[in-house]
C-alpha cells in the first residue's frame, strides 16, 4: 500500500504504525488523510496483528480537520457529505478487525478526537488535550454518531459540559473519566510503551478480541437523525464567521443565525 507524506505507514513485526506527519500544521487532517485511514482499517496488510495510530512530533496527535477544507462548503448537502464522510472513516477505524491503539501525545481536538475514539484502547502523555471546542472556533456541530460514541466512552454530561465551555480535557482527567488507560510523561515514553502494549495485545487470542469489539460496536448501534443539526450549523452565517475569523486570527462574533 502506497501513502503520501501526509500519513505515513509502516509494519514493525505485527505491529502496523499509522503517523499523521503534518507536524508544521500540527497534523490537522485533509480529506486525503481521512481517506487513507479509513483504507488501512478497512484491509489491514496482512502479518498486522494490531494496529497503533500517532501523530509525529509532539505537539500533537492530530489538532482536527484542517480548516482550508471547509472553505469551498456552500450548501446543506456538503455539510452532510462531509459527516457522512467523517461517519464512514470512524466506522471503518472503529469497525477495524485488529485491534487498535491510540498512542496521543499533546493536542488531541476535534476529528483527532474522534478518531481517538473510535480506537480501542488510547494511551497519552502527561501534556494531554482532549476535547471539541467546535462552539468557540466554527460553530459547527458533531454527528449523533460521534456524540453516541463520546457519551458512550465517558458520559453524556462530561460531552456536553466539554462541547458548551470548548474546555478541553487534561490527561488527569481524562484518565479518571476512562477516556484513557494510561499516562506517561513524554513522547519517547509513550512510543515505548505503545509498542510495549501492542506486543502484548498481539499475543492474545485474536477471535476473542475481535468478537469483543464487534459485539460491543453492535450493542452501541442506534440510527438517529441528525442531518437536520448538521445544515442548521454548517450553512449558518456564523459557520462562515467561524472561518472567516479562524484565518483573520480573530474571535469570532456568534450571532445565532
């Protein structure tokens, strides 16, 4: 399999590496990205055994879409286009048949976070931020599915009070809240102790683990309709306030409309 310089693929035994490699952006994702992920969690290579998703530097596991994304976005059904590609990259990493380690050091904010997730099993370091702070930078909103998925991983009033104050979550924490199992101090530490759990993950029944996380992924399976929030946010005029702003370097000025 072939992958840009965006994101990076490497195979360590039966260990598979995916790296967001856009340090200088603080590995915000592209479309392209997006697509890329969702690929290798659809087919794994074969000899992979489980998979560890990182972003390179430490700054940042990856500091959400890249917002240059949206700014072609003019209508109701690119705003549910773009979900509804987000849905099938977070179902196609949640839905993986290996089991997958989020290894995040620093910022980990909107589609980082939930591709963080959608993973099975997150490690950060010490510098840990977590969260959406979609209502003080665009003013967009998050699928039911990515909100079923967060409240189902550390409560729905923990989502609610981190998406209303786009406070974001310390890895103290999110320690406490579950949202991860454990904490080291630095980067060099957790690219050891990620490959350290990746070993062990991979010498475990591999039919055990994957009809635990396939039966779970079915038991938290539910249809909502959303696409209704989706346009009101995504073809607002404080969406585009939101990216006007975010690019100006200014506050935006919500008006509500």
């Amino acid at each position: 399999m072939r992958d840009s310089q965006e994101l990076l693929f490497d195979l360590d035994g039966d260990t598979g590496v995916i790296t967001f490699n856009r340090p200088d952006a603080r590995n915000a994702l592209t479309f392209g990205m997006y697509t890329r992920i969702a690929e290798i969690c659809a087919a794994p290579p074969a000899g992979a055994r489980v998979l560890v998703i990182t972003g390179a530097g430490d700054s940042a596991f990856a500091a959400g879409t890249d917002i240059a994304q949206f700014r072609h976005f003019s209508s109701a059904q690119d705003a549910i286009d773009y979900e509804r590609r987000i849905d099938r990259v977070l179902t196609a990493v949640e839905s993986c048949a290996l089991p997958t380690i989020a290894a995040i050091s620093g910022a980990c904010t909107g589609g980082g976070a939930a591709i963080a997730a959608a993973c099975d099993i997150r490690l950060a370091t010490a510098d840990l931020k977590f969260g959406f702070p979609i209502a003080r930078t665009l003013g967009n909103c998050l699928s039911a599915n990515s909100l079923a998925r967060l409240s189902a991983l550390i409560g729905a009033g923990r989502v609610r009070d981190m998406i209303f104050t786009s406070r974001l979550l310390g890895a103290e924490e999110a320690r406490s809240a579950g949202l991860i199992s454990e904490m080291v101090e630095n980067r060099q530490s957790l690219d050891i102790r990620a490959r350290e759990l990746a070993r062990v993950v991979a010498s475990q029944a591999p039919l055990t683990l994957k009809a635990t996380k396939e039966l779970q992924r079915r038991l938290a399976v539910r249809t909502v309709e959303d696409e209704d929030m989706i346009t009101m946010c995504y073809t607002s005029a404080d969406f585009r306030e939101g990216i006007d702003a975010f690019f100006a370097k200014r506050k935006p000025q919500w008006r509500g409309k």
